[in-house]
C-alpha cells in the first residue's frame, strides 16, 4: 500500500469555507481558525454567517 495523500482525524473539525472578494477578484479557501462565526451580522445580512479577511487586499468578506 502506497499512502499518497494522509488524511487528518480531526478534519470535521476544522471546516473548510470558501470566500469569494468583489473587490479584488480574490477566491481562497480558510481553515476554522482563519475565519469566524459571525452572528450579528447573519441577522443584519439575512443568511451570511461566516467572516475572513481576504488575504490580497483586507476587506472584510462574509459568506454562509
């Protein structure tokens, strides 16, 4: 057997989200611990729940 990729035990645990910027066209993906739950603004923006800096320019970016 031939491990080609190892896996990590506690992948559930730190979900992946994908985050998407307008202004720069950035699109990258953070690690639990790199974003945060964002629960004021899930009220304000209907359905966002999730918060990250983008990494080119700073904005605050927001998704479910």
């Amino acid at each position: 057997m031939h491990i080609i990729k190892e896996g990590d035990p506690d992948w559930k645990k730190k979900p992946i989200i994908i985050f998407n910027c307008n202004d720069c066209g950035c699109r990258f993906e953070a690690e639990k611990g790199e974003w945060e739950y964002a629960p004021g603004i899930a009220q304000q923006m209907g359905e966002a729940k999730y918060q990250c800096k983008c990494p080119c320019c700073g904005k605050n970016l927001y998704t479910l």
